[in-house]
C-alpha cells in the first residue's frame, strides 16, 4: 500500500508539473490543444492523489505500524472514527488531506466553469496545479506520510486525547476546505491577469467558489471555537493563540473582497484592490501555515509541527513575487471605470468597511508577529497575549460593527441628506432603546453596552429592510406577511441573504460581549458538601458534591465527578464532568489525563464544570465551575451566518432568471411610489 | 545519589507541608478505586479565589509553553507544574505585604518581561500599541481626504453641466418633460434605492 501511495505521489507529482507546464506553454504559444492538456491534467492529478489518500487510509484502518504516520497517531484500540480523523492529525497527513482536496477542487472547477470563461480556464488549471505540485513537493522530500520505520512496533503511540473530540473529526477538515478552496478564487484573479481579461467575468466565475471558501473558513473558526471550548476546559473559546489568528486572517479578507466586490460589480471601481485582497487572502492562508508549522512561534495548537517550515517559506516568497510583479505589469489595465462621488454613499461606506477589516487584518498580524520584531530590535522576548489583541482590536470591531449598520442605509453613489434622515431614524432609535434599557438594568461594563446598542442598530437596520420589502409586497401583491418574506428573500438572495449574514455576524458580537460577565470559582468539596456561586442575570446556584465514580471505557481509564445542582433551591439535575486517563492496547498509560467538561447550555448562560483532580487519592474533588453567559449565540451566531451565506450563493433568484421567467422587459413603467420601489426584486438589490 | 541543599530543603519542606495537611485534606472523603488515573490537587483555599489574585495572574503568564496566562493555566492544564509554582510564588509575595504592581514588578525582574501576558505599553513595546490604530486611521483620514476631493469635484462637474444644460433649454425640455427641481430629487433618490 506504501508502494502505491509514493507511486501515486510521484505520478501526482509529474502530472502537475506538466499540468502546470502546458497550461503556461499552451497560451503563451496559442496552442489550444496543449492548453486542453492541462485541463486534462487536474483530473489525473486528482485521481492519482485519491488513489494516494485511500491507501494512507488503509494504512490506517489496518494498523500498519511500520508506517511511520499510523504508528505516530493512531493504536490499535483507537475507536474507528478517530482512526479515520486521524488522517490529518498530524503533518504529513495534513498536507496530504490539502493537497487531495485542492486537486478535487481543481478538476471540479474545470468542470462546472461556464463555458463563457473558457479563456480563463487553463490558466486556472495552470495554477492549481502548481499549488498542488508544491504540496506534494513538500511531501515527497520533507514530511511523506508513507514513511516506513525499520522496525514495527507493537502498537502504535495513539492519538493525541484533545483530538479525541468528535469536534475534531469535523473542526480541521472544515478549516482545511476554507484555506485550500482560497486557491481557486486566487487562480481566477491570475487568470484574469495573465490572459488580461480584467472586465467582471472572472469575478462572476469564481463568485459562488468565493463564497463557499468564506463559509467553509467561519465554519472551521467556530468549530475549532467550539472544540476550545468543550475540549480545552478553560471556559473560553477565543484565546489570540497564533493558529487561531493563523484562521482569522484570510477569513478577515475574504470578508473585506465580498464587500468590495459589489463596488467592482456595480460601478467598475477598485479593480486593483480586489485583486490584491484575492492574493493577499491565498497568501494569508499559505502564510498561516508557515507560522504554525515552523515552528516560529509557539502555539498551544502546534499538533502538527515539522520541518516544512522552509519550504512554505520559499513558496510564500515565490507566490508573493510573482504575483506582485504580474499585478504590477497589469496595473495600467485595471483602471477604474467611475470615480466616488461622495462620502455618504454605499461605495464610500464599503470603502471604510475594508479599512476596518483589513485594519483587523493588520493589526492581528502586526500582534502575532511583534514578539518576532521586538526580539529583533530589543534583544528581548515579549509575549503578545489576549489583553494586547483585546486592546487593540475591540474598538475596531465595534467600528465594523457600526459600519455593518451603516452600510445597507446609505445609497449608491450619493445619499441625500433627506434619504439619510429618513433611513437613520429607526436603527438609531433602535440602538438608543436598547442603551437605555442596558442602562436602566444596570450593565455598566462599557465595551459590552457599546457592542450591545450598535447591535441593536444593526438589528434595526436589517428589520427595516426587511420590513419594507415585505410591505411592499404585501401592499402590491397582496401577499401574506409569511409569503411576502419568502419571495422577498427567494427575488434577491444575494442581498437578503447578506442580511442574514449581517444578523450572524451581530449575533456573534452580542455572544463576546457577554463573556465580559462570566464568573468563576475554584472549590474544593467532599462528598455531600456544597459551594454557591451567583450567575450574573442574580440567580444562586448551589452545587453539592456527589462523589467520584471510575470506569473503564473504549480506549480510556474514566474517573467522572459529579455535582447536584440547585438554581435558587430548586432541583436542576446532575452535572457530570470527567478525566480521562487514555491506554494503549496493552493497557499502558498514554499521554496525561485529559478532562472532560461539563456543561449545561441555555440562551441566557452556560454552567461550566471542570473537575481538576481529586485530593489526596480520595473522593474529595477540586473543580472549576463557571457561569458563562450567552456563550450559545456564539453557535447560532454561526448556523445564522451559514444559513445567509448558503442562501446568497444558492442558484437563482436573479435579475437575469426572473426576468426570463416573467417576460418582462428592461426598464420600467409603475410610478416611482415607495410601495413600487420596495416590490421591485427583479431589478432591485446587490444581487442584481 | 547525593542531594543538593536547596533540594533537600524543598524536599523537606515538601514532606512536611504533605505531613500537616494530609489528615485535612481528604477529611470526609473515601479513598478512590484508582488515584492513579487522575490528577491530584491540592484543597482550593479562599486565597486561590481572591479576586486580586486572579486579577494578577491574568496578566502573568505561565511558563510552561502553554501560551496562557497563569489563572487561566493553573484552573485548566491540571498536567501543568509550573502554573501551580507561579501561584503560590504570587501567593507568597501578597502575603508578605506586597501589592498587585510590587507583585508584577517581582516577576518581571526575575522571570523577564516575557512573563507579562501583554508588553508595558513604554519604549519600542508603544509601536505594538499604537501602530494599528495609528495605520487605520491615517489611512481612514486619507480616504475620507480623498472622497471629500472627488465629491467637490463631482459637484463641480456637475454644476458646469447644469450650466451647459441652461444654455440650450429647449432641447432640454424636449427630452426630459421640464421635471422641477423637487422631482429630480425624488427620481434621485428613488434610484438610488431601486440600486441598493
């Protein structure tokens, strides 16, 4: 199986290469017969890497010990699923998973690409190979995960307990599609360049491939939040640990080109940027990679550190030069078609919108790399921990979040100060009924008062424009308020599905704030002994030690502590939480015992219970309890960011469908009343 | 095997902290089936809750190679034997009289200025601090520099068109239907919502 797997590195290898060679050669020469290989070639590419990932899976499922990889991150008592996850638990097996993913995308793209982009496509397939031949590259001489060890041990070291997590088996391979689907967006925007076909098509090509990298990358942030946050038992899910930052980063400017884009799509302007946010966000996930495999910085994350450190490094030069010199050459092409007319327009609003991002972006990065600098110019080590990035990012987020508001209220081009009158009205006395009501209950803790009112502006804003969407078809239609809503958001999902995502994003920022609130006690109880802990919304809870009761279970020694739990005297259930002492086969200890937290989830806070240990041998248990309020918005936060995401690039629902279905011709005859403005989906809307 | 004196006197003090609290310890509780598959802790005391306590801990950071500060370390990697240290290295320094800037100002002279979760905002440690800030707002007041140019421009050009428009005022008419002023401005902003 190792025989054929390195077999198919090597073919995978070959095929990109030529792949990669041909697809240059080919346009360059105007030879469209070798430009035809190299589309060819992505579906070989993508085979042979197939071939290569079932047998490392193979390898994995059947124990076979003398592989280096199975060996390293599984054992023969491994439960099933996790020796499947294992696949890219470490390294080797990583850069496998991403490069046989990235191969699907590749001939995938090929595939369902409108034949309107044909030009684009083998410049596409030139670069997605070359991102594929340096992954396999990477492997074949730095981390090939078909090693063989010159022995076979009995058993293999097993899996890494915290990635023991059902979360695990989804978080990594979530995170994995949002940085390697990056690339294809990024392969367009160098098509674009290298064939100077610079008008919108290549946007509207990769539009949807755009998104779905977006929703897989805050798919996998949450997940690995979440997975934090049931499985690292310190009762948060964001620390500014630098793999966590490595994830935000490209997520950070994806999000700035989905704005951005709409003002390229709509009047032809920040061509140069769009295609610099693309590079930078390909760039941003390679360069993501580079710090938390290297080794550069220290991450509590690093499962999977090697020695490929040097050539993501090379990778990320090359990429960076080449594309900053084909950017350049093309410059003079990507001139804009319309210049901005005012500062209260949608454009100018989108503009500070990518500021804020962008400066999110920097700032994060400029945090994750200071310890770097300042060694550097001081001599001296420093950590950049949570209360630096805190610091410095909290009053950005709030300024996006405010612009998240802002945004959908202001008009293309130039907002007159009546129409802002007239939008601004309810969102900011949405925004000041809720500042008010914060107040008037006592929240005193500024940051979370401000994140809370600009959500209620948020809230605002997204309400009025879907209220008036849906009066409008209520009053020309006659539709129900329920039918009205379906057909408002089915007409033009781009734009309401961006609302959808707007409440999302709002819904995330209302779930950090309430984090400012969480309170916690370390107690230490015997058996029938009870502690008290006040939640913030003033109920009393009571917590009386059961006892410890231990077990044997799959691959795991169990000691599972248990607590009564009381919410102002009245009976709430048992909250269990667990240590897990892991073995191998044989039944010898591997690695230290992990922890298992309880927790109780409900909209209004989390109980939070991690047993730390048991005192002097005995029953007699020290734990960890806290209350974290709204911390279950954080995961709707996400399904809601999903849900609009899915429905923005799901097909149909615009200008050019509806209006075929109906007939009706460009242009317009109803009299410009607000009811007819409000029902025109057709022509209406960012989707258009 | 010969034993150093500071590891003996650790040993020792060890020996006899584990002697006097022991019977305390586990007063009540019943010996578990298998101790050796958890961790052991000590009793939590009040001092491990004290509000300043923590309150410094998260600013220190453990030097395990965890990356997090020490409250949060010692309450979650129960595997970690530095975090427990550092806490009772801090508990020791309040007990002797020291307050929360004494305490950090001791750390920081013994374990370096990496102990601090976050740089002293002072020296070169200030261009972490303000360099983003500093960048997103030049850069935002270069912006809104820029769109206030084009926008007096635009109005310009706008003007110099009505003027041009003025000077041939029937073929106008004949192409728009002489709308008034206050209709212009409804189409405009009808449009510009239709655009949203």
């Amino acid at each position: 199986m190792t025989l054929l797997g390195q077999f198919c590195l090597w073919l995978a290898l070959i095929a990109s290469a030529w792949g990669a060679g041909v697809a240059f050669a080919g346009r360059w020469r105007t030879r469209p017969e070798l430009a035809g290989t190299a589309t060819a070639s992505t579906y070989g590419v993508c085979a042979a890497l197939l071939v290569a990932a079932a047998c490392l899976w193979k390898g994995l499922f059947a124990h076979d010990f003398n592989i280096e990889y199975v060996a390293q991150y599984t054992s023969r008592n491994l439960p099933e699923y996790y020796v499947f996850s294992a696949f890219w638990a470490g390294q080797k097996g990583s850069l496998l998973f991403w490069a046989t993913i990235l191969s699907i995308f590749g001939a995938t793209v090929q595939t369902v690409t409108s034949r309107r982009h044909a030009e684009l496509m083998p410049y596409v397939a030139g670069i997605t190979n070359v991102v594929v031949a340096f992954f396999i590259l990477t492997m074949l001489f730095a981390a090939n995960p078909f090693e063989r060890l010159p022995f076979t041990p009995e058993d293999g070291r097993g899996l890494n307990p915290q990635l023991q997590n059902p979360g695990m088996t989804i978080h990594p391979p979530m995170l994995y599609l949002g940085y390697i689907s990056i690339t294809i967006p990024f392969a367009f925007a160098m098509a674009s360049l290298l064939s100077k076909r610079l008008d919108t098509g290549w946007i509207h090509a990769m539009r949807k491939w755009t998104i779905l990298s977006w929703l897989f990358l805050s798919a996998g942030i949450t997940l690995g939040m979440w997975w934090a946050y049931v499985e690292l038992g310190w009762g948060g899910y964001w620390a500014w640990d630098p793999v966590e930052n490595a994830s935000l980063l490209p997520w950070l400017t994806m999000t700035a080109f989905l704005h951005s884009v709409m003002i390229q799509e709509k009047r032809g302007m920040l061509k140069r940027w769009n295609v610099g946010l693309v590079v930078a966000s390909f760039l941003l996930s390679i360069f993501g990679t580079f710090i938390t495999r290297s080794g550069i910085i220290a991450s509590v994350h690093s499962f999977a550190q090697g020695n490929v450190g040097t050539f993501f490094l090379v990778f990320l030069i090359l990429i960076t030069i080449a594309s900053s010199a084909l950017l350049y050459a093309r410059w003079p092409l990507l001139e804009p078609e319309a210049e901005l007319e005012s500062l209260a327009s949608r454009e100018a609003a989108f503009l500070f919108n990518n500021l804020a991002l962008v400066g999110i972006a920097f700032s994060v990065l400029w945090g994750t790399l200071f310890p770097i600098l300042s060694e550097a110019v001081q001599g001296t080590k420093i950590t950049v921990g949570p209360p630096f990035f805190n610091r410095v990012n909290v009053p950005l987020g709030l300024f996006l979040l405010a612009l998240t508001g802002i945004g959908p209220l202001i008009a293309w081009r130039k907002a007159s100060a009546a129409n802002l009158q007239r939008q601004f009205i309810v969102p900011s006395v949405t925004g000041l009924v809720v500042a008010v009501a914060l107040l008037a209950i006592g929240i005193r803790d500024g940051w979370a008062l401000a994140a809370w009112t600009l959500a209620g502006f948020v809230l605002g804003t997204v309400g009025q424009e879907f209220w008036r969407g849906i009066r409008a078809r209520v009053k020309i239609h006659g539709e129900s308020v329920l039918l009205a809503f379906n057909h408002l958001i089915s007409r033009n999902r781009r734009r309401y599905g961006g609302y959808i995502v707007h409440v999302g994003i709002l819904t995330y920022f209302v779930a950090f704030a309430g984090m400012a609130f969480k309170v916690t006690q370390e107690v230490t109880l015997s058996p029938g002994e009870s502690a008290e802990l006040k939640s913030p919304y003033g109920h009393t809870y009571r917590f009386t030690h059961l006892g410890v009761s231990q077990y044997d279970q799959l691959n795991r020694w169990v000691s599972a502590a248990s607590l009564d739990v009381r919410k102002d005297g009245v009976p709430q259930g048992r909250i269990t939480s667990e240590k897990r002492q892991h073995k191998d086969s044989f039944g010898r200890n591997t690695f230290e015992p992990s922890t298992e937290v309880g927790i109780w989830s409900n909209a209004r806070e989390d109980l939070y219970v991690v047993y730390a240990g048991s005192v002097g041998g005995t029953d007699r248990a020290t734990y960890a309890i806290s209350i974290n309020p709204l911390v279950m918005w954080v995961w709707l936060g996400a399904g809601i960011l999903i849900v609009g995401g899915l429905i923005t690039m799901w097909p149909g629902g615009a200008v050019v469908g509806s209006r075929r279905r109906t007939g009706v011709e460009a242009g317009y005859q109803t009299p410009l009343t607000d009811a007819a403005i409000g029902s025109r989906p057709e022509g209406a809307g960012i989707g258009s | 095997m010969s034993v150093g004196r500071r590891e003996f006197l650790r040993l020792a003090g060890g020996a006899a902290l584990g002697a006097r609290l022991a019977p305390q310890d586990t007063a009540g509780a019943d010996p578990l089936f298998r101790p050796d598959m958890v961790q052991q802790r000590p009793n939590a005391t009040t001092a491990d809750n004290d509000p300043i306590v923590t309150e410094i801990e998260r600013r220190l950071k453990c030097m395990c190679g965890c990356n997090l500060d020490i409250y949060t370390c010692r309450t979650t990697d129960f595997t970690c034997t530095y975090s427990p240290e550092l806490h009772k290295e801090l508990l020791a320094l309040k007990a002797g009289g020291a307050g929360p800037e004494a305490i950090v100002t001791a750390f920081v002279a013994k374990y370096g200025e990496q102990i601090l979760m976050a740089p002293k905002p002072e020296g070169f440690n200030l261009a972490g601090y303000l360099v983003p800030g500093a960048v997103v707002t030049l850069v935002g007041a270069a912006l809104a520099w820029v769109l206030l140019r084009r926008a007096g421009r635009a109005r310009r050009d706008a003007a110099l068109a009505e003027a041009e428009a003025a000077k041939a005022p029937k073929a106008q008419a004949l192409r728009v239907g002489s709308p008034d002023a206050a209709e212009l401005e409804r189409l405009r902003e009808a449009l510009a919502e239709v655009e949203d």
